[in-house]
C-alpha cells in the first residue's frame, strides 16, 4: 500500500514535468510501474526496458525514414 502512494506520488511529480502527461495519468503510470516492478521482479524490468528502448529506436528509425522519403 505504502509503495502504491509512493509510486503515484513520484509519477505525478514527473508527469508535471513531461509535455503530453497531466498529473493523474502520471500518477496511474506510477502505480503501474510498482505493481510490475513486484511482479516481474529484476529480470523482468530489464527486458521491460530492453524493449522499450528497442521500440523507441525502431519508431525513431521509422520516422526518419519516413521524412526521408517525403522530402526526396
């Protein structure tokens, strides 16, 4: 319970300081990441991570071969 109010008090300070998060969404995004944290443990935040970073270089690649192609 503790780690709930912890995680929904630290996601609505960085949600306030993210462009496109209001504070009640980064507060549910708070207490999401504790309640994965718990469930998938060390090695499943790693590979969490892994992928999002792989993702996020995927779509930027993506992007930029789209704005590519558009000003070719």
């Amino acid at each position: 319970m503790l780690g709930k109010i912890i995680g929904a008090v630290a996601g609505a300070k960085a949600a306030s300081r993210t462009r496109g998060v209001n504070e009640p969404g980064g507060a549910l995004m708070g207490v999401a990441a504790v309640a994965m944290a718990r469930r998938f443990g060390i090695p499943g935040m790693i590979a969490a991570a892994a992928g999002g970073y792989a993702l996020k270089r995927y779509n930027e690649r993506r992007q930029a071969r789209e704005a590519f192609t558009r000003t070719s």
